[in-house]
C-alpha cells in the first residue's frame, strides 16, 4: 500500500548549473526518500533552438541529445546517455518516469517548399479570409544530422495541415494547407477559435496514414530505448482524439503493457469539457485538473472572501477523482508564461495540503516548490522583470505524510466559507496512520471532527508546528482541532 505522488521534474526556465538529466540522477534517493513515486520529466528530444530550448518547439523525435542538429548534440537538459542514466537511476529507486509526448507539432524544418494554402481568421480558424494561393514554407524534415538512423521518414508538406510563417512572404498568418486529406481542419476536441486544431509551428496532419504509422514506430523505438513507464501527452484539445487512443492501444498491446498516460487538456472555463474528454477517450487517460489550480488561483487571490466549502467545485477531481491528477502550478502557470495563473504564495500550503492528505486524485508536485528558482524574462508591457519562487519549507514533510499517514476512511466538514477540515481514519496495517487536516483563509480557526473509535484516547499534535498545543481524542473517537489565521495545520498522533 503507498499512494502515488508524482513530481514535474522541471519548469520553464530552468537554468541550472547542473543539468537536468544529471540532478535527477543524483536527487533520485532523496525523491524517494521524500515519497515521491513518479517523475514527469519535459520533452527529451531535440527541438529548434538546441542546448537552449524547454523543448515544446519540437524537432527531431529521434534525437535524445544524440546528434548535432540545431547548432548542439545535447538538449537543454543533456545528452541521451545521461538522460538514459537518469530513468535508470529514478526506476532503481522504484520510482515511476514519464516522458511528455510533443504530437501536435513540429518546428525547425530543413528545407523550403512551395506549397497551397488559404489563410484563416485569427479569431475564428473557419472562417477563410483568401483564397488558395502558392506559398514558400518550412515543411520539409530531412534530419541531415541524423542521416536516417532509426529512421529514415522524410516529413513533408503532406504531414502537415497548416504553418504560420510564409518565408517569400516573409509574413506571420495562420495558413490552411490544402491538401489530399480535406481543406479543412481535422475534427478536435476544442472548438475555441471555431476549431482549435491549429496551435503553433507546423501542424502535423493525423489524416496522413503514413504519419500515423511513423508516430508508432517511434513509440516503440522510445519505450524499447528508454524503457520509461508511460507518457504525458502533450496539447490533446488540438489533436484528433480517435489517433491518440488508436496510439495507445497500438503502444499497450504492442509491449503488453498499461502505460501510465497523463493527458495535458488546458481548460479554465467549463469541466465539462476535461468530463467530456474523459468519455471521448473511455477513461484511457488520466487529466490535469486544470479547474481546480483555478480555484486555487481565484482563493489566493480572494483572500477571506472565498468560500472554501466551494473549492472542489467545478472540478475533474470532484467527479472523476480516479482519473484526475491534482496539481498547485505547473510550467504554464508560472509567473511570466502566457497562462499565468500562479497561486499566491500564502495559500500554497493550503493548496498543497488539498491534494497530498486527501484520498481523490493523484497529487503532481512542482519543481519549484522543492527546489526554487529564480529567472528573468519580460512581463507583458515587455519589461524585464525577475522572479523568485521560494521553496516551499513544508512541502517535503507533507509529500511523506502522503506516503506514511494519508490513508483510511475519510471524513469531510467542506462546511464552512472561511475554515475547512477532514480527517483519514488510518487502516490497521500501518501503524499509527491516520491524520486531522484544518486550514482557514480567514482568522484562526477550529473544527470538531471525528477520527474513529480506533484513535480514542489518543495524543494528536500539529505536526507542522503551527500550533503547540495537544489534542486527546475522546472515548468516541471525537476532538477539537485547531489551525491559524491563512493557514493549515495537519495533526497527527504524538511521538511517532
């Protein structure tokens, strides 16, 4: 028995002395150590600006930081082999490692061709504002750096449904390729913009038989090179649904496997639609909670004038708690990223303790959060700022309540706009399990909750130090728990 904890083993603007491929190899005990149980680690292949990109701009599938291509041999985060050392070094630590899956996309083309389009509204991709007319466009991949190991696929301009940059043009527009698959977009999950099939780069064309059957065949290149335990999939809105689940089940019967598949579907403004996605996809994925880091955002923000017995509102956890994975913040989120949405500071204990001692949901940590960083970049008038995120001292005291205490039968009192508690019973086979949760975004706050006839007479304390006092549960399983003003506190039983 261990519940499942995993980390987002980086953030937009990792910078580090140390590579990343290497700190993950050396911090592998110590994530273990603080019951950490997976590792989603970012795009491991080599993208257009080499050794200085996050890797969402993605190149070359088959360049784990093996060729000189984009002006570098290693990514930003290493090479293949240190990268290969550090899912062998996480996996001998037990833990679990996830690759991110860039399928929508592909940038950094090798050569030029001319090619039929018609340009679309910005605001509404089906609406035409032209019509079809002969373009110049980076879509032909030749990976000259490669020379055709592994593969020998040549991506053209029939792999691609649309681009954004006209090189005789020299001008930035979304471009409709028509070509034999349809003049249209492909059938997507999102009908923002009208249809959210194009996002970025060029867009890869999942009609194209010949596409879908190289997509495979570099899936199981990676799983037999790497060895890793599932993926997370990146942008699904913008990706026809039907080949990613044909993908998955190509890659699970291929090895014999049920891969762990986290799918990234960034909504902040219905759960119905992650809900709908989830049975688009028959519960092959599990997804983001994108609406609950919302609510977490909007609490921050408001201060005491949010209901906190409203948090799970809304949310992927409340109604699908089986597939949805919690998170605080996220590499999108994070100050100075288009999506920015970061969670106050004050309310991250609270936030953290909402996914990590509750039984829904599988909680997907920060980097940050454990580590720090600072970084600079330009807001959004383009002024250069700099950033801090401070780790968060009580993190890893949590993330091993999680593992050792967190379990047993659950008890809610959402009751309350201003302070919120639960309790874990704690099952028989671990001893002394069990905790009482109470936090409060308002004054100091209090909540008579039960623990169980099993905890009476029990001595329980705050373990993260907030309160000094001790709590004796009564002969029927009963007590008052305590936490401060804008904070948390997590009791447990005394002198274990």
């Amino acid at each position: 028995m261990s519940n499942q904890t995993l980390i987002q083993y980086f953030h937009w603007y990792y910078d580090e002395e140390q590579k990343l491929w290497q700190k993950a190899t050396e911090q592998a005990p110590a994530l273990k150590e603080i019951g950490i149980t997976g590792v989603w680690f970012p795009p491991s292949y080599k993208s257009t600006e080499g050794a200085d990109s996050v890797g969402y701009d993605c190149y070359d599938l088959f360049d784990l930081g093996e060729f000189d291509q984009k002006n570098s041999v290693p990514t930003k985060y290493g090479t293949k082999d240190e990268y290969l050392q550090a899912v062998k070094a996480l996996q001998e630590q037990e833990l679990m490692v996830l690759a991110d899956v860039v399928f929508n996309h592909k940038a950094g083309a090798d050569e030029l061709e001319k090619i039929p389009v018609r340009r679309v509204a910005e605001d509404n991709r089906e609406e035409y504002t032209s019509d079809v007319f002969e373009i110049e466009a980076w879509t032909k991949f030749t990976f000259p750096g490669r020379k055709g190991k592994y593969s020998e696929f040549i991506w053209d301009k029939s792999c691609f449904s649309g681009i954004d940059w006209a090189e005789d043009l020299q001008e930035t527009s979304i471009f409709s390729i028509q070509n034999e698959y349809g003049e249209g977009w492909e059938d997507v999950p999102s009908d923002e913009l009208g249809n959210y099939d194009y996002l970025m780069f060029n867009d890869i064309e999942f009609r194209n038989k010949a596409v879908r059957e190289e997509l495979k065949r570099w899936g199981e290149w990676y799983y037999e090179t790497t060895g890793v335990d599932g993926f997370r999939l990146d942008a699904v809105k913008h990706i026809a649904t039907d080949y990613l689940k044909e993908w998955l089940d190509h890659m699970n019967a291929k090895f014999d496997k049920q891969f762990f598949i986290i799918a990234e579907n960034w909504v902040v403004d219905d759960v119905m639609k992650l809900r709908s996605y989830i049975d688009l996809t028959e519960g092959r994925m599990q997804l983001f909670d994108s609406m609950l880091h919302l609510n977490f955002h909007t609490a921050a923000d408001a201060g005491d004038t949010y209901d906190l017995s409203k948090i799970f509102e809304n949310t992927l956890v409340e109604s699908h708690p089986q597939l949805s994975i919690t998170f605080v913040d996220n590499h999108d989120s994070q100050p100075l990223q288009d999506l920015e949405t970061y969670v106050d500071f004050w309310f991250r204990p609270l936030a953290y303790a909402l996914i990590l001692l509750r039984e829904q949901g599988i909680p997907c940590v920060f980097y940050t959060d454990l580590y720090g960083a600072k970084y600079n970049d330009h807001d959004d008038e383009g002024n250069e700022a700099e950033v801090e995120l401070v780790a968060l001292e009580s993190l890893p005291l949590m993330t091993k309540l999680r593992r050792d205490l967190a379990y047993g039968f659950q008890r809610d009192y959402l009751d309350h706009p201003n302070c919120i508690g639960w309790t874990r019973e704690g099952v028989p086979e671990l001893e002394n399990s069990g905790i009482a949760v109470v936090l409060s975004n308002g004054e100091q706050g209090t909540k008579t909750m039960e623990m169980g006839m099993g905890h009476a007479g029990k001595t329980f304390i705050d373990v993260l130090g907030y309160r000094k006092e001790e709590v004796t549960i009564d002969e029927n399983g009963w007590a008052e728990f305590f936490c401060e003003a804008g904070s948390v506190s997590v009791w447990i039983t005394k002198g274990i």
